[in-house]
C-alpha cells in the first residue's frame, strides 16, 4: 500500500512540473518582443550548387605500345602545347636494350644513342590532372599515361523556373565546400539549350568560368567613370568586394576537379534602405500588416513592403525610421527557424550537383 502511494505522489510531482514548465514556455513564446524600424541592405540571391570540372578532359594514350621509360611530369603540373612528358620504348627497342644491358654498361648506352625513344607530347596547353602509370609499366595505344584538363571551369544545373534570372556574361560568387572562407568571381559563359531531368526536376546546365582578382578589378574601372553617374558608386563597391577574392595563383593551387562548389546568383541589390525581419510581417494574402507601438498602446499599421532576402524584408510604405514593431517571441523563433533552414538544408541528387532557392 505505502509503495502505491509513493508512487502515486511521484507521478503527481512529475505531471505538475511538466505542466509548470509547458506552461512556462507558452507564456514565454507568447512575451511581446519589440522591435525597430532602421536602414540597412538586402540582396536577394539564388544559390545553386555545382561542381569543378575541366573544361576539356583529354588522355594523353602512346601512338606505339611499349614500355614507359620516363615521365616527366606531376599532377597539377601546367605544361604547353608540343612539350614532352614522358619518353616510350617500343616493344622491339625495349627488347634490345634489356639484351644490350646483360652484356655491359658500355653496350647498353651504345644502343640507347642509337635506337632514340619515342616522345609523348602534350596535345594542348594546359596542366596534368592524372597520372595514370609509373615508369616499368608497359602501355597500349588504349592506354592512358596522363590525364590533362585545359582549365577547370564550374558546371551546375539551374532550376527552371530560375533559368530567368541567369544571364549570359552574368557575374557570380563562388565558393567551395572544402575551402568556406575562399571565395571568388566567376561569370556565366554557357546555357545549355536542352533541359535535363534530375530527381524528376527540370534542369539546365550552366557552365561558369572563373575570375580572378587583378583581372576582374582592371575591368570593373572602366565603371568609376563620371559619365556612370548613378551606378559609379555601385561599381565602386562591387570593385572593392572583388579585391578580396582570391588570386589567380592562389585559386589555381587549390582547385581541385571534383570539388563541390556554391554558386551565388545576385538577382537583385537594395542598400540603404527601411528593413524589418520577415517575421515582424502579417500577410492575409489581402493585406500586409504589423503590431506598432504608439505611446502606451499597439496598433495596427497597414505596409508595403518589397525586396527580401528570406530573412529581412523592404518596407516601402506605412512605417518610418525608429517606430517600433511588436512581434511575439514564438513568430520570432519560428521565423528564424525557416530561414535557417532554408538556407543550410541540403538535399543530393544522383549527379552530386544540386539547387536551392534562398528566398
């Protein structure tokens, strides 16, 4: 009997104090959070996700099946166009030489000089991204002995419904999964014509070579023109945002084909400008209103509101610099929630380059 009732009076305490503290973070969801009207900027963005690629991936294979002698390059090495990168021996030279060796030092150089290997060339400029074989190995013409790429460029796929909004020449931001705090430009040089379809989603393929710093900030100078007027501030600041990126030889040591990268598409750019967060705003769907306070009471304002990134939002109409809008803890949190969520979820699909949209 005593057991039952210790029992009972256990269960008691728990449910009282679950109740106590659901009670206590309803009535702390429900605290009036004020918040103030105030300048700053929005940029409302799309961000897809790609992939570094080469823009031409070429084996280099023997014109003769033979033994490798010597190669004489490494991975990431640039080489040029015409250079040698390993010397080949063919079957019958080989032969003759692995005799000539057996009967002396003196013999075997003697038919090194005269029977010469044959040269493998580089067929384009550019740099050496795989070496498939070592020297000893014996080779096919189907064979591959190195891997050259002539640059390495960021394919990703646009949704549809987002094909809008890139353009030909387009500038982007670029950074890579491996490197977070590297970033750098790029601009939109192809479109593909044909859709794809990944994960039953209509896709295209968008090709995006890199920029670099000195050459990017010699081209935006151009803008620093009076004759510019209006846009000369904004080409002033998208040319110190520039100065930051990477260098040509830094970006070049760390790019690797394979590499996961994020593509930041600026859809549109408002600076200075009345922001409240997104959450601070009822929408009916008829009407936009928000909870400002006026002396010692909260009424309700009618706003227009424009431009938003996710997380703020314009206000264009029906509130000024320094009002105060009241907002419930619980819309705050969830508000925060959606953003977050939206902006750090990510979903894989088969061709390990995927999209999202940010806004």
């Amino acid at each position: 009997m005593k057991k039952i009732i210790v029992i009972l009076i256990s269960l008691g305490i728990i449910s009282a104090t679950v109740f106590f503290v659901f009670k206590k973070k309803s009535e702390d969801n429900k605290k009036q959070v004020e918040i103030k009207v105030e300048y700053g900027d929005i940029i409302s963005s799309i961000r897809i996700n790609g992939e570094v690629e080469p823009r031409n991936r070429v084996p280099v294979n023997p014109q003769i099946t033979g033994r490798i002698e010597n190669i004489l390059v490494i991975e990431g090495q640039k080489v040029k166009k015409g250079e040698v990168i390993a010397w080949l021996s063919s079957a019958e030279r080989a032969a003759l030489l692995d005799i000539a060796r057996t009967q002396g030092e003196h013999e075997y150089k003697k038919w090194q000089e005269i029977y010469k290997p044959t040269p493998v060339v580089a067929p384009l400029d550019g740099f050496i991204i795989v070496r498939d074989k070592e020297p000893g190995q014996t080779v096919s013409t189907n064979e591959s002995i190195v891997v050259m790429a002539d640059e390495l460029i960021i394919k990703a796929y646009v949704d549809e419904t987002d094909l809008r909004y890139v353009k030909l020449g387009q500038k982007v931001k670029v950074s890579l999964d491996a490197y977070p705090d590297t970033k750098f430009a790029g601009v939109v040089e192809h479109i593909s014509y044909e859709s794809k379809q990944i994960s039953n989603v209509t896709v295209y393929e968008v090709k995006i070579k890199p920029l670099f710093t000195k050459i990017e900030t010699e081209k935006y100078k151009i803008f620093s023109k009076p004759e510019f007027g209006e846009k000369k501030q904004f080409f002033q600041e998208r040319r110190k945002e520039l100065s930051k990126f990477s260098t040509q030889k830094d970006l070049f040591s760390i790019l690797r084909s394979g590499m996961s990268a994020t593509v930041e598409i600026i859809l549109d750019e408002k600076k200075n400008i009345l922001i409240l967060p997104v959450s601070a705003i009822i929408n009916t769907g008829k009407e936009k209103y928000v909870f400002v306070k006026k002396e010692n009471r909260v009424v309700k304002q009618q706003v227009e509101t424009g431009l938003s990134d996710g997380k703020n939002i314009e206000i264009i109409e029906g509130l000024s610099e320094g009002d105060v809008v009241v907002v419930t803890q619980e819309k705050i949190s969830r508000g925060a929630s959606s953003f977050a969520s939206s902006t750090q979820t990510r979903v894989p699909n088969p061709m390990s380059s995927f999209f999202r949209r940010q806004w």
